[in-house]
C-alpha cells in the first residue's frame, strides 16, 4: 500500500509504502520511505527573490501507482504550490497534479520527479483506460464546484503527458 505521511505531522510529507499481509487484515514489517514533497524541484524555483513568505508545508496527497509499458513505475501524486510568480509577474499558487517515475520498476525507487501536468486548483488524479483503449486522467476541482475533470493522456516511454482536457466529457463547457 502507497500512502501519504501527512505535511501536518511532518512539515514536509513523504510518499511511504508498506506491505499488506495477503487477507488485507494487516501489515507486514515497517514503512519504506520513497520520497518527500521537497523533491519536487519545481516547487520553488519561480518565487522571486525579496517576496516575503514564510517556510511553506509541503504537501504529499493522492498517490496513484501505474506501472508502464515499458517496466517503470509511475506515480500520480498532488502538492499545494504556493508563492509562485507566473510569468506575468503574479504571484498565485493552488493544488497541483504531478508525477514521479521510478524507471527501476521497484516501489524503492529511485524516485524521479515531474514537472506538474496541471495546475489549477486540481489534483488527486487517477488513470484509467476507457472501453476503446485511451488513456484518460481524472481530477477533482478540491475548492471551488468540486467535480471531476477529464484529460486526454499519452504515454511516451514513462513520460505522461496531457494531450487535451476533455471537457465535453466532464460538463466542464
């Protein structure tokens, strides 16, 4: 079992695994740790320098493992980015939806990680197959008219991308 360590016990939560004894009533042994929010490399790298803020909790929410034609193993996974300054010189933040890879195939790792696939306040996505073989992602909306979103998905070795949001499907307009 793949779970979170909350940020609310430990300031910067980690991804940990433990194993379920084969009936599910149990565990088996002690948690191995996989990675902690602070690994994302992005999370900072745009806060201008001389923007007040203070030390931000590093979330760890929704993980989702999927393993990939080609052996690796891929982790959805949602943080909070905030004090960020976009492009336009705003600064903003929100719930954001992100991946690691561990090319190794093992739940150990080396954990590699991605640059967010979405932003917009959404995260705590799952992938899925519909009935005629397409990769789909779904989010929630966790602020605001909490609904799913649907995105189109592509695969490329064991790099996810979005290919469209599919908002004809979702009722999104």
């Amino acid at each position: 079992m793949v779970y979170a360590h909350e940020w609310l016990q430990t300031i910067d939560g980690t991804m940990e695994a433990i194993r379920l004894t084969p009936d599910l009533s149990g565990t088996v042994g002690e948690p191995v740790y996989l990675f902690k929010a602070s690994d994302a490399f992005w999370l900072g790298e745009r806060i201008p320098g001389g923007v007040p803020h203070q030390i931000p909790p590093y979330v760890t929410d929704g993980p989702q493992v999927y393993r990939t034609p080609d052996g690796s193993l891929l982790m959805l996974w949602s943080t909070y980015e905030k004090n960020v300054a976009g492009d336009d010189g705003a600064i903003g933040g929100g719930y954001v939806q992100t991946c690691a890879v561990s090319e190794s195939g093992t739940i150990e790792g080396p954990w590699q990680q991605y640059r967010p696939l979405v932003r917009d306040d959404s995260g705590h996505g799952m992938l899925f197959h519909t009935f005629d073989g397409r990769l789909m992602m779904i989010l929630h909306r966790p602020f605001e008219n909490a609904r799913g979103k649907l995105y189109e998905m592509q695969l490329v070795g064991h790099e996810l991308r979005v290919l469209r949001r599919r908002a004809d499907l979702d009722g999104g307009g």
